[in-house]
C-alpha cells in the first residue's frame, strides 16, 4: 500500500498518519500523512508569499500556458486519475473518467 507524506514547503512532518478507505467496500486505499496546525498555517504562508512574489505579478498569457500544461498532464494521466477518483470516492470508474474529462 503507499503511502504519502506531506507535501507542503517548509512544513515539518508530523508522523501522524490517516488510512484512506473506499466508502464502496473499505478496503485500504493508501495511508497519508495528517496536517497539523503548524502545517496548515505554513501552507497557507507559503500561498500568500508566492501569490505576492510570483502569481499576481505574472501575465496573463503565461498562466494560461500553466494551465494549458496542467491539462496536458491530466490528459496523460488520465486512466490513474480517474481509478483514484474511483477508490477514493467509491464513484463508477465510468463516471470518474467523465469527471476526469471535465476537469
């Protein structure tokens, strides 16, 4: 089973961990590691410095080809995208991939 750590700059690990579950059947899907406090306070520090120093200083053109790169990278990612949206949500595969699609 895999198992994720936080992802958030700065943060210190907590070493505190959760077990995701599909709501389908509750088999083990992953275990992730939990926020604490601390962490969710640096992330949401970190979200404010790069939107100050970087986003809102950056053109327009130039977010749309982030995006545009994003939607490349879901696109080939598609099929895993879609099972994760199905494990974790308990969805139909079919209705996942037309979220996945969407997105």
């Amino acid at each position: 089973m895999d198992r994720y750590n936080l992802f958030i700059k700065d943060a210190e690990l907590t070493g505190s961990f959760g077990l995701i579950r599909t709501p389908y059947d509750g088999q083990p899907v992953a275990e992730i590691e939990k926020a604490d406090s601390k962490a969710i306070e640096q992330a949401f520090q970190n979200a404010t410095k790069y939107y100050e120093s970087i986003m809102k200083k950056m053109p327009a053109y130039r977010r749309a080809e982030i995006l545009d790169k994003v939607a490349g990278l879901m696109k080939e990612n598609h099929e895993d995208l879609s099972m994760t949206i199905a494990l974790e949500g308990g969805k139909p595969l079919t209705d996942a991939r037309i979220e996945v699609t969407r997105a």
